[in-house]
C-alpha cells in the first residue's frame, strides 16, 4: 500500500466502528506522517516499561572529513525519537557542507559557535544568501535545495532539527553524488556545454567539500539577486527573551515570529541552579532536546504507573513523544542552557500548575480525598519555572 492509499484507507476508516478500525490499522505510525501522529498504538511505547529516551550524541563518532563532522540522532540511534532528528555538526574553516537537499524533512538550525553561511534556493526561483552568528537560527522547508559554509578563521559549530525522527543526514540528496552518477552526456546536453566541461567532476558524494575561503561579502549569484518574500533567517538570541522568571528565561520562535518555519519550533532555555521547568505536557508536537551547558534531570510519565528520570549533560540528547508528561531540572551546580525543538510551527503546552489552577477547589479536593482548604495554597496561575 502507497502512503497515499494508506491515507486514504486510513481517512475512511476513521469513521467506521471503533473496533473495526483496531483491527484495520497498522500497529505502527509511518515515518513522516503526522496526520494521525499518535493515533495508532506505537509498539515501542506500549510496553510494560517506558524506553530509554536519551542518547549522548556529541561522544558519538558521526562522520569525519579533516576537521568537520556530522553527528546524527535518528530512530537509528534514539528509538523513541520518531518525530524528531537531530544532528551535531562543525564546519572547518574553507569547508562546505555541499549544495543537497533534504526529501524527507525540513530543516532548522541553530548556531552554538563561529559564523556561517547559507544559500538557499525556492521553487519559484527565489534565493536567499544569509550569514549566521551564534544565537541566529535557519529554517528551510522540505525539499529546497541549500548548502553552508563556514565564515572567517574559527570552525563553526550548530545543531540541526528536521522534522522527521527517520530521516538521515547521511541519507541526503548531494549534488556531487547526482551529478557523478549522471551521464555526461545527458549532464552537456542539459547546460548546453561540450561533455569534456564535465571531466574530472567528483564521481562520488564529496559531502563535505573544501577550498578557499569564502569573500568578506556573499558574492552576487549567476542569475543575480532574486530574494524571496520570506526570510530564512531569525536572529534568535538578538531578540529579548519572551518570558523571564526568578529561576530562568526562555526564548521561543515559532511561525509567528519566524514566518517562514511552519513546521518547526525553536526554544532556548536557560535554567538556574535548582530551577525547575515544572511538569507539562505539548498536546500537538513531539519535543527534542539537546544540552548546550549544564547537567540536567528530565522526567517522562507515560501512564499506567510508567514513569523514567534520564540525567543529561552537555552534548546530550532526548526525546519526548507527544502528548507525554514531563520536566527539566537543573541538578548542576552551574546555570544551565538548552536548545529545544517541536515538530509543529504552532507552539502549545498545557502546565500542571496552569491546569490545577483552573479547577475548582471542591474538585481537586474529592480528586485527591483532601481538604478543600488546602488547594487554596497552590498557584493561581502558570507557573513555568519554578521556584
Ligand atoms: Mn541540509
Ligand atoms: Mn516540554
């Protein structure tokens, strides 16, 4: 069955009996489709206990070329993270993840350290050039074609989220490797160029490519400048963060700040000491988490009575399915700095405080057999961070 018969079937059977649909669905969700994205029981999540849902990515070894390196978390190295990969990546000075793209997922960066460059290419012609500094962040959706080079005389270092757990990095679509495989024939005939123009083109995926180092100031493209209405840039860490408590800051950017990224959202957390993220859950979007600074406790709830803790630091991992409950605290002795991704452009989360709140006292009281009385202590509204 093609993904588009299984939607199809899928839709009709939606409204059939609900036993009849048991027994008709797959007992798996597909790689990519979010349309019933926790519909359908996942095997990995139904079991008596709930999976690891951590994975040290940056003491992984990736893929080495000189200085530069990708490192991936996929359902390959993270089961749980189906919604959601990942990936660490450093680029040396006068190198260049080549020009690919990405058929399974859109992209979203953000940059840690050194600068970088991005060329991205649009449908309707439209290209954009954009340089990075630490704190900015990238979107390009699913499918447009782009490359990124590092800027100056120190190594770039960022992370990229694309919003598919089965999708790989090492599973893109080169130029290098599209162009080697090509005849040159078909190659002279295409660009209206004599076949000898395409001797000695790399005959294999370069991946990542090395030569000087780019100008000061993006030189013009072929077909001159053409921008796009869209930009694919948002300088995150620029911007004042959007909510600052005793305990931490957060910065978001979700499609209502950074329009062109609607399918994925971006967070900065910062935490201190002791600080906790209290207790929530986000009832439209799977989350990823990956450590920048600091050593922190995450917490999942599952139901019935399933409940895991991961301890993290720096370079680590982990994955929250949507619809799970969970926290962050900050169990270090330093403040400590997240970055933080949701598969959806739309960002929502329901807080146990805000929810609590929003109850009666009479109801929590017979909820958990106490005295009305002592629900009049708990907040009055959202609590995000605690203390
Ligand atoms: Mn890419
Ligand atoms: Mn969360």
């Amino acid at each position: 069955m093609s993904d588009f018969q299984r939607r199809e079937f899928l839709a009709g059977a939606a409204t059939a009996a609900a036993a009849v649909t048991a027994s008709l669905l797959p007992n798996q969700a597909q790689a990519g489709d979010t349309s019933f994205m926790n519909n359908v029981p996942d095997p990995l999540l139904a079991a008596k206990e709930l999976p690891t849902f951590k994975f040290a990515l940056e003491k992984s070894p990736g893929k080495v070329i000189g200085n530069s390196f990708g490192k991936e978390a996929t359902v390959a190295q993270l089961p749980i993270s189906k919604g959601i990969a990942g990936v660490s990546m450093k680029i040396e000075p006068g190198a260049m993840r080549e020009l690919h793209w990405h058929a399974t997922a859109a992209e979203w960066a953000f940059v840690i350290d050194g600068r970088v460059r991005t060329t991205v290419i649009e449908p309707e012609g439209y290209a954009e050039t954009n340089d990075f500094d630490p704190g900015d962040i990238w979107y390009f959706p699913r499918g447009h074609g782009h490359m990124l080079e590092c800027l100056g005389n120190e190594p770039c270092h960022f992370i990229l989220i694309f919003d598919n757990g089965y999708f790989s990095e090492f599973g893109t679509f080169s130029i290098t490797d599209w162009l080697g495989h090509a005849p040159q024939a078909l190659l002279a005939k295409n660009f209206g160029l004599p076949e000898s123009s395409f001797a000695g083109f790399p005959k294999s995926e370069v991946y990542f490519a090395r030569g000087k180092a780019p100008p000061a100031e993006p030189a013009r493209p072929l077909q001159g400048w053409k921008l796009p209405p869209q930009t694919h840039k948002y300088r995150m860490l620029a911007q004042p963060p959007h909510a600052t408590f005793k305990g931490g800051r957060e910065w978001r950017a979700d499609s209502t700040r950074f329009e062109i990224s609607k399918t994925i959202t971006g967070v900065i957390l910062d935490l201190e000491p002791r600080a906790l993220r209290e207790l929530h859950w986000h009832p439209t979007s799977d989350e990823w988490q990956y450590v920048i600074a600091g050593d922190i406790s995450v917490t999942m709830f599952g139901s019935h009575g399933r409940f895991r803790t991961e301890t993290l630091a720096q370079g680590d991992v982990a994955y929250i399915p949507q619809g799970y409950g969970h926290s962050i605290e900050n169990v270090g002795s330093q403040p400590c700095r997240l970055l933080i991704g949701f598969n959806t452009g739309i960002y929502e989360a329901i807080d146990l405080s805000q929810w609590i709140a929003g109850n009666p006292t009479d109801v929590l009281a017979t909820n958990f057999g106490k005295p009305a009385s002592l629900f009049e202590k708990f907040p009055k509204r959202d609590v995000f961070i605690a203390p």
